[in-house]
C-alpha cells in the first residue's frame, strides 16, 4: 500500500488586495446575491465570471420549492455564459453569499455539483478558472483551476 498525498493551494487575502478589474468582479458577484431568488432557504449566492474577452457574466440562486430543481448561482452564470459565449472561455470565477443577516464573513465553496460543472468547463475550454470566493473579513484565491477543490475528480477522461 502506497499513499497519495494531495495537496492544494488556497490563498487567504484580504477584498483590498485584489486587483482592481477583480474587486470589480467580486462586486458583481455580491449585488448578484442581492437579487437571487431564495424564498425557502433565505440564503442568496451570486456569481460573476469574467471571460477571456473581459465581458463580465453573473448570475444567482434560483430555488424552487421542490427543490432538486432549483439551482446555484454558478450553475446559473456558467451556463448562460456558455451559452451566450461559447467560443470564449471563462478567465474567473467570482462566488459571494448572503443571508438574511447581511453578507457573510467567510466564503462559501461550491457545492459539489457546481464543482463538477466547473471541471466540464475547465475541460471545455483545456485552461483553469481562477476562483474567487468572498468573504467580508476573508477572501480564498484559487488559482489553479477547480481541481484544486476536487481532488481525484471524474472527467471525460474516463469515459474513452
């Protein structure tokens, strides 16, 4: 028996010491919670990516009361960017949270569906997104792709 060992990088900075195109980016990102749409959970995720062109795309949580048929707000922007964009691939990912108490000290991680559907579109587009998730004392950097935050993931790889 071997071990594997994994290690990530995640860097803890502070909103100031951001460049100024991605404090931008994490603003878009926070007004997007604003107008999320979470009449059951009352928890609003915004976010924003910045694609390789520097169009800025955000989006937020849509909930449903039954809910496998909602979804997170990265789903939401990464999609419609697609969508909308599709030869232009993601630069940064920008993700902020809220509750009904203000925004939150911390960030929050995406769920693991959302880093699933980050990895397809690292793959997409065969390049790491930066990501960004904000918090009011803190802020996590992760530059090197979603791999990072999902460790031994599942790709298409796997699939030839």
């Amino acid at each position: 028996m071997r071990e594997l060992i994994i290690n990530t990088c995640v860097k803890v900075c502070g909103f100031e010491e951001f460049s100024a195109d991605d404090r931008k980016l994490i603003n878009e990102a926070r007004e997007a919670a604003t107008r999320c749409y979470a009449p059951y959970s009352r928890f609003g995720v915004g976010a924003a990516v910045r694609l390789q062109d520097g169009r800025v795309v955000t989006g937020n949580n849509q909930e449903n009361a039954a809910y496998p048929s909602g979804t997170c707000a990265e789903r939401t922007t990464l999609f419609w960017a697609n969508a909308q964009y599709p030869d232009v691939p993601v630069d940064t990912l920008a993700i902020a949270a809220r509750s009904e108490s203000g925004e939150l000290a911390r960030p929050i991680s995406p769920c693991g569906a959302c880093r699933q559907v980050i990895l397809e579109v690292e793959k997409r587009y065969n390049r790491p997104i930066r990501i960004i998730l904000f918090g009011t004392d803190e802020c996590y950097l992760v530059e090197d792709g979603i791999r990072a935050l999902l460790p031994l993931c599942f790709d298409a790889d796997f699939l030839e």
